[in-house]
C-alpha cells in the first residue's frame, strides 16, 4: 500500500480522523466513525468499511456482528485533509446500532430533539 495515501491525512493526536460513511446511491448520510491507518489499510484491502472503535479499543469491521457491512464504493479525502468520506452499499439497509437506516435520526425542532426515522429492525433481533 502506498505511503501517499496517510501521508495527505492530517490525522489528530490520537492518530484517528473521522469518516463519513455516505449511501453511494443516494446520497443520505449513514453514519460517522473514527479511522486510524490500520483501518483505512483494512478497508482498501478488503473492500469493505472497517473503523477504530474508541470505546472498544480496537478495529471494527463495519457488521461483523449484525451481517450489515459497508461496501467501499469510492473513498474521498476533504480538502483540508482531515475527514474521510466513505461512498458505500450499505448491505441490509441498516448502518445504525439503534436498528435505522441512518444514524442521524433526530432532528433539532420547536426546541428539542425528535425522532424522524423509524426502526427498521429491532437491535435485540440483530444482535443477538
């Protein structure tokens, strides 16, 4: 793997930079994750998003639990150089770990958050 592709990264002090994972198809916003080197390196090579998990401590591949992976489509690097954008397949429909469609499901309105996406399939269900 080339030396080029983390050497336009500005990664933080942690070594991790955020990455947008983006419904190839159309466009919605499925989730947002942290990436080290390994990660990006696992997610090229397997053609599939895998992320660092910050509360696990470790490297997560994008549905090894729930059968919901993320197949790279394109990868994007911003122009600051500090944020991914993973074009994916999102396979099962679901990206989120609350069993939605996208993780951003609560919108700001009349002064609070509200729910506007339903759950596609119960977590305990996907989960268990």
């Amino acid at each position: 793997m080339s030396e080029d592709l983390f050497e336009q990264i500005r990664w933080d002090a942690s070594g991790l930079v955020p990455a947008i994972a983006q419904d190839a198809s159309t466009g919605e916003v499925l989730m947002l994750a942290w990436m080290n080197r390994e990660a990006l390196a696992e997610t090229i090579a397997r053609g599939q998003a895998v992320y660092w998990s910050r509360s696990r401590g470790r490297l997560w591949a994008k549905g090894e639990t729930s059968g919901h992976v993320q197949k790279l489509v394109e990868l994007r690097l911003d122009c600051d150089g500090d944020a991914l954008l993973l074009r994916v397949e999102q396979k099962g429909g679901i990206a989120c770990h609350t069993g939605r469609r996208s993780c951003f499901y609560r919108v700001w309105r009349d002064g609070a958050w509200k729910v506007v996406e339903a759950v596609v399939k119960d977590p305990k269900e996907i989960y268990s």
